[in-house]
C-alpha cells in the first residue's frame, strides 16, 4: 500500500536538530532508494514500530515515489496485528530515518509525536482508490512492469534462457521506457516480450557443427554419368584446396570462377 511518509520543508528531528529538506533532496532520496532496491531486492528497508531499531520487522519498503512536495512509500506489511491497528485507526502517524539521502527505514509512530505535519494519517493512504484519485498513481503501467519482471523471472528460471545479467538488462530497458505514454509503453512492452519469447523457439536452441578444418573434409566425387565440365571443376577446386589448405571448399570454387 501506498502512504505519504515526507516532504519538502525545515524539520526538527527527535535529537533537536533542525534540517532543510527541498525538491531535489527528496528526489534524490527517492533515486537512491528505487536503484538499491533494483539492483539488490534483498536490500529493502524494513517498517517498525517508533523508530526502535532491532526490533521486530513490521515489513518492508518496496518503493519511493514522489508527488509534488511529498515523499510516498509503497509499503508491504508482514504483522498482522500492525495490520488491524491500521484498519482500526490505531495507527496514524509515520516517520522516516534518512542517513545522508539514503532512506534508512520507516517507522509508524505509536508513542511518539511525527517531525512532519501534514502528512496523511496512515489509514486514510492506505485505501488504493483514495490513493489514485488524490496521489495519481499510475497502476495500469505498474502493473504492466510487474508482470515484466514476473515474464522474465519465469524465463531465466526455467528455459535458463536469459542470463541474470540480461534479465536485469531487460527489466531496466522497461524501467527506462515507463515515461511514454501508456499506450506506446504497453505496445512497445508487448513487442519486447514477443521478441524474448521468440528465443525460446526450439528451431534457435538447435546445436549446428561445422568442421574446424576443411582440408581434412573427405572431397568425394563420383565420376560415373558426371558431367565433364563439372568435374574438371571439382579437380580444380581440390587442387586450389591443397594450395591453400585453410580455405572450404565453397572458397576454393568462388576464387576459381571468379
């Protein structure tokens, strides 16, 4: 579920310090987060209880987002009793840890006051419909991108077609494209998955030899009922052969009647 957990603005942390955070630190918090996440999925900051860390994980941090001067959090939690307390209105409030434009983790507050007013409490984000009417949130191009990445996951686990750098490389060439208008997105999407389908076709798994040295090719040619001009040609091309002994026989034939 999606929630707002910052934004843009002077805060005062729990220590008494203020900090400044504008447009393009939050940017860089929600770049920094979403690249760690990609390239290393086991790396997902986790949710707990009034930043007490240590303690029992809540769940995780799938990915950041922003929206004008907010900073969202699509979040999967693991604790069903958190989960209750949310749909009780137990729980409201949510703050972030940040080290240095790196999210550390997010905490949702049951004892403790939030740094940052005017967040929306945790409940009220927690409804997908009232996120897609006032966050817009694109879902049909997420989902687009999950099911990508499920397609390329199945791929290089069962067919060992893809290699993990090129499932990575396939998933980041979607990523990258997600700006386009969805329609052009989704066709462009389709056709990446048809082309990468396409390879799993038997006719281009098949095992093809070709024999390292042609000289050693066994150049039989029957005489009987052959026609004379023919098989002058052929002496010609095994003679060119044996001059020069690195080149096929089609070689050897081109060079002669050209």
């Amino acid at each position: 579920m999606w929630i707002e957990v910052f934004r843009t603005g002077n805060h005062t942390d729990k220590n008494g310090i203020a900090h400044s955070y504008d447009a393009e630190t939050l940017k860089k918090i929600t770049v920094n987060y979403n690249e760690r996440v990609n390239n290393h999925p086991n790396l997902k900051s986790q949710v707990i209880k009034d930043h007490l860390k240590g303690s029992k994980s809540l769940g995780l941090v799938n990915e950041l987002r922003l929206n004008g001067d907010k900073l969202l959090a699509d979040i999967e939690v693991s604790d069903n009793e958190t989960m209750k307390s949310i749909s009780e209105g137990k729980l409201k409030n949510v703050s972030i840890g940040i080290n240095e434009n790196n999210l550390d983790h997010i905490s949702f507050l049951e004892s403790e006051l939030p740094a940052v007013e005017g967040l929306l409490p945790i409940d009220a984000t927690a409804d997908d419909s009232i996120l897609q009417k006032n966050v817009g949130v694109n879902y049909q191009k997420e989902n687009v991108k999950k099911e990508f990445k499920k397609f390329i996951e199945d791929k290089s686990q069962d067919s060992k077609l893809l290699s993990l750098p090129g499932s990575e490389l396939a998933v980041k060439i979607v990523d990258g494209i997600s700006g386009l208008e969805d329609e052009e997105f989704e066709n462009i999407t389709t056709m990446l998955r048809s082309f990468i389908e396409d390879l799993s076709k038997n006719y281009l798994l098949s095992e093809y030899s070709a024999n390292s040295n042609p000289s050693e090719f066994n150049y039989n040619y029957n005489p009987i009922n052959s026609n004379p001009n023919r098989l002058m040609l052929h002496y010609e091309i095994l003679r060119e052969m044996k001059s020069n002994p690195n080149i096929s026989y089609e070689q050897a034939m081109l060079k002669i009647i050209d």
